[in-house]
C-alpha cells in the first residue's frame, strides 16, 4: 500500500507505533520496524540522554529499517533535559521523530536541520492546524477512544477525522482505537494517510512488558477502560483496576478540592510497577477502548502481515464489490 505516510517515512506499511511510557523500549520499535511498520523508542523511558543514546544504538543492532523516538513534553516543576534528548535524538542518527502533549516548535529549528521527519501528535484540529503551521511534516490526530490522554474535548475519530481531513494540508495518522485492517481501511476512508497503534502494539509477542499486562488487554472489553484525572484537566484513559477504583473515589469525595497530590500514590512511578513487575493493580496506566477488539497475542509482523491483508481485502472484495 502506498500513501502519504509510506512516502514520508520510506516505509512498506502506513502503520505507526506511538510512544508508549515503558514499552517503548528497542525490541518493540525494532519489530515494528523490521515487520515494515514505523517502531517507536519512548524518549522519557529512558532516565538519561545518555540512556537513550544506548537505547537507540540498541535498536540499529537489532533493524535497519527507519524507526523514531517519541518526545512528550510535560507540564513538570523540574522539566526532563530536552536538548539533552533531541541532542542523544540527532547523533543517534534517527530520522523519526514523535512529538506529543505540548507545542514542539522550540526544537524544531534542530530537528529539521538534521533532516528529521516531525509527527506530532495532538487530540484536536485546532492544534494539528498549529502542528503544520510551525512546519512539522505530518501529524497523528487521536481521538477520545485512545489510550493515554485524549485531551479535554471529547471528540471521537468519526467526527475528528473528516474533521482534520478537511483542514489540514499535510499528510495525517488515525491514531485511538486502530486495532485491525478494518480500522485501516475506515481511516483511509475518513481520509487520514495511515493509523497509529498504542494499546494493540502492547498485546504482542515482542513487548517488552509482563506477561500480565499482555493478558489483562486481551481480557478486557470496550467497557473496561476509564477516564482519570478530568478535574486536573489532565485527562487520561486507563484499564480499570483496584488502584483506578481508589483513585475515582477520591476524585469523587474531594471534588473540585483535588489535587495532584491528592492521587500521587495511584498515579506516580506505577509503570515500572505495571509493566516491569506486572503488578497490575498498582495504579492507573493508560490503556485504549480498542481492548475490546483484541484478542489474541500476535508477533508484529503476524499482526501488521494481518492488517494488511485484510485491508486489501476489504478494499479488493467487500467494497469493490459494492459499487
Ligand atoms: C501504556 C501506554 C503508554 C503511553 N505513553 C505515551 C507516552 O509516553 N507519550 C505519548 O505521546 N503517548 C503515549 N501513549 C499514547 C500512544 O502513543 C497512542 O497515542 C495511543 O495509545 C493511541 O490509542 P490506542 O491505544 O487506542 O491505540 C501511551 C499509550 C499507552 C497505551
């Protein structure tokens, strides 16, 4: 398949990995990657710029295929050493880059002359509008259903989509919700140039996280996710567990009282937790309503192998067929 995102990135598949805070590690950017998808390196997940100049060094040994690192920019009193990593980003020679939670524009001057490709992901039209208008090469428009934090407005990708494909200039990643060549084909259809996965990408063979963590997606349905943090204006969809229950229960007793302080304990340091341990009711870690249509635990390549095929075959037989 060809379209403006295989052409962008030079890649086989229009299917993108999202950052994701302790799974983004090089054995899943790399089998993304090496399946002919874009695989992406969590920046943040690593401690260090130095870290991350190991972890990208890690991943060129394991595919030589083009692969990314996300950088998401957080609201935080002692903010990360961004030029750290966008400097560990440029000698580490990756071409991808994924921006997300805040405008990327201070570093983009250096990320382009260093002939990087910029995706910036964002949860309205207004700030994918801003995202071309700052000159970044492409963006990855989530929608309410995806894992993560889906903003404060509330639009699922039927409306958001057709919403930014009327819009936008440059080319555009579905991105909340995309588990299959169904969800592909709707996504072209809605006129967006390929899709980002986040929560499908965990439930693989090659996801460095605990077996636990793989099996509590495949268990739960399109009901089991939750939105935390809504009167922080911080939003987050999450699975539902032990640690969410108590958390929405403090949100519900302290009402426009609370602070982040307030959930500190269920929301802070609990992906090592999550991911490392399989702790799984150790507080709330973002997971997507596409749960519900995940039931199995591929390889990358099975999985993205599967999405293709079945594209083409919506595309070939179902809707051929219908006109
Ligand atoms: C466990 C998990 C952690 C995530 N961490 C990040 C992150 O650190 N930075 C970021 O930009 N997006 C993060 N995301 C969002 C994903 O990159 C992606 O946009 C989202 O999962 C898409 O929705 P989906 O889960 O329905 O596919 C995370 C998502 C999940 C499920």
């Amino acid at each position: 398949m060809k379209t403006r995102i295989t052409e962008l990135f030079g890649v086989e598949h229009p299917i993108m990995q999202g950052g994701m805070h302790y799974v983004g590690f090089a054995e899943l950017a790399a089998a993304v990657s090496n399946a002919g998808g874009v695989g992406i390196i969590t920046g943040l997940t690593q401690r260090t710029p130095e870290l991350l100049a190991k972890e990208i060094a890690r991943c060129k040994e394991m595919t030589d295929k083009p692969f990314g690192v996300n950088l998401t920019f957080l609201p935080s009193v002692t903010p990360p050493d961004y030029p750290g990593y966008v400097k560990a980003i440029i000698e580490g020679g990756v071409k991808i880059v994924e921006t997300a939670g805040n405008n990327p524009q201070k570093w983009l001057p250096a990320l382009k002359d260093a002939g990087i490709k910029v995706v910036h992901k964002c949860t309205s039209v207004r700030h994918a509008l801003k995202a071309e208008a700052i000159g970044c090469d492409a963006v990855s428009v989530d929608g309410f259903e995806c894992g993560g934090h889906p903003g404060e407005d509330d639009v699922p990708n039927f409306i958001l989509l057709p919403r930014a494909a009327e819009e936008l200039k440059i080319p555009f990643l579905a991105s909340g919700g995309m588990a299959d060549g169904r969800s592909l084909v709707a996504a072209l259809a809605l006129g967006a140039d390929g899709m980002n996965m986040g929560t499908r990408f965990i439930a693989t063979k090659e996801a460095p996280v605990h077996e636990n963590v793989k099996q509590a997606i495949v268990a739960a349905s399109e009901l089991d996710t939750r939105l935390v943090m809504r009167p922080l204006r911080n939003t987050e969809r999450v699975l539902v567990n032990a640690g969410v229950e108590r958390l929405l229960e403090k949100e519900r007793t302290l009402g426009a009282n609370l602070k982040f302080e307030d959930i500190f304990n269920e929301v802070a340091g609990v992906y090592p937790k999550i991911m490392t341990e399989g702790d799984m009711d150790a507080g709330a870690w973002s997971c997507g309503m596409v749960a519900g249509l995940i039931h199995d635990i591929p390889t990358c390549k099975d999985l993205i192998d599967r999405i293709m095929a079945q594209a083409n075959g919506i595309i070939r037989e179902r809707l051929a067929g219908m006109v």
